[in-house]
C-alpha cells in the first residue's frame, strides 16, 4: 500500500458484508478499515481521518443518521450512505444531514467504487485553472473556488462538497435556468437517476444555509418541469 492511496472508512455492522467490500475496494486501489460501531468511527476519525466515509444507516447504538450529525458539528469529511433499498426517505434524511451522496442496500460494489471515485473526485481535485474564474460573486456572496470557501456578508459558510459544487454551478450561470440533469452531472459528477431528488435535496439544504445568513431563500428559485436558476440580479440596489 502507498500513501497515495484513497483511506476509506467502512461502517457497517454487518461483517460478513463488510470483509467483502474492502477486499473488493483493495482491490480497486483503495486502503480500507471497516468498523461495525458509529461511536467508534466518530472516535477513529477525530484521531485520524479518512479521504471518505462508507456509512451505513443501521447500526446498532448511535445509527448512521446520528453519526453523519455529531460528524458534522466538527469535520466536513465526504460521507456516502448506505441506505435501505427503497427508503427513499433515508436518502433525503441523508442528503439533509450532509451527506454527499447514498446508495441502496444491497449494494453492486462496482457501483459503490464509482459513486466513491465521483465524490473523490469533486472534493479533493483542486480548481479549474482559467479561463474560469477562481472567484465567484454574487452580491453579498463570494465563492473562492480554489480555496473551496464560501462567505456570505463576509462571514463564512460551511457547505459539504456536493452542495459547494452545485451552488458553484449556479453561481457560474446566473440567471441561466440549469436542468435538474445538467446539476446532476455537473455538480455531483453523475448521470439523473429515476426519481432522483438528490438535487432537490441539496437545493433545500444550501436554501437552508444561505437564509440563517441573511440571504433570502429565492435566490435559487425552481421552475417546475425546468430546473433551477439562481438571481443574477441579487445584491445590485445594495
């Protein structure tokens, strides 16, 4: 194993799952550790984090939702969820807790490798270099896109990976109505799935964030059948 290898962290208390998994994704060229326990990867991460984190919605003691919570008040490590097939509720639960993407169990690990790959991808590659641009502004809204930061008012605003990359998509089209597809790809490196909220999900969260800032929740507005598009005339009679 060499450092360069991706460190993911497991969560799942079912053993004979997990043992399958990371040998699948040490095979892929991932270094895995599997733990069965929430307050123990909560532990294990406050000493040593991982690039991501596998997170299973039931475990026994503090479950997923809980985990991806208290994780949340401290560190702002990519999380996967591992949902129960069909709940769609759990995915939303997930995705408004702060994860970065979920995935059905039981799970193809070929799938599992990918949705991984993706989140990777968008959360540790650095900026585009030009000719885009590394600062975006919108009113009272400023994005450092190589520094992967957000203010809003000059106060920082903590986002996850997928919901940096989805305000980032709409700030660099404003005013440019973006379809639920397009944000999809773009922002979370994926192709829409069949009743995919995942977008929705994340608008919610991100209108959420940016109104305890003062920033109106219309900013992004939806158009039915659309998409999403976000004031380009925002912040001009400030």
């Amino acid at each position: 194993m060499t450092d360069a290898e991706p460190r993911i962290l497991l969560v799942d208390d079912d053993r004979q799952l997990g043992a399958m998994l990371r040998e699948f994704l040490e095979l892929q060229g991932f270094q895995v550790d599997v733990l069965q326990d929430g307050q123990a990867a909560l532990d294990r991460i406050d000493q040593d984090p991982p690039d991501l984190m596998v997170l299973d919605v039931m475990l026994p003691g503090i479950n997923g939702f809980d985990v991806l919570r208290q994780l949340r008040e401290k560190h702002q490590l990519p999380v996967i969820m591992l949902t129960a097939r069909g709940e769609e509720s759990e995915r939303i639960l997930g995705l408004m807790g702060g994860a970065d993407d979920y995935l059905p169990k039981p799970c193809n690990p070929l799938e599992l490798t990918a949705r991984i790959q993706a989140v990777l991808k968008r959360s540790m590659q650095p900026a585009p270099a030009e000719p885009e641009a590394l600062v975006l502004q919108l009113g009272p809204l400023e994005m450092d896109c190589s520094r992967r930061t957000l203010s809003a008012h000059g106060k920082p605003v903590k986002l996850t990976a997928g919901e940096m990359r989805l305000l980032e998509q709409l700030m660099r089209h404003p005013g440019q109505v973006m379809s639920r597809g397009q944000l999809t790809q773009l922002a979370l490196d994926r192709p829409l799935e069949a009743y995919d909220r995942s977008i929705d999900t994340l608008i919610s969260k991100l209108r959420k964030k940016l109104a305890a800032t003062g920033i109106p929740r219309e900013i992004i507005r939806g158009l039915r059948g659309h998409g999403y598009v976000i004031d380009d005339t925002f912040g001009q009679d400030d």
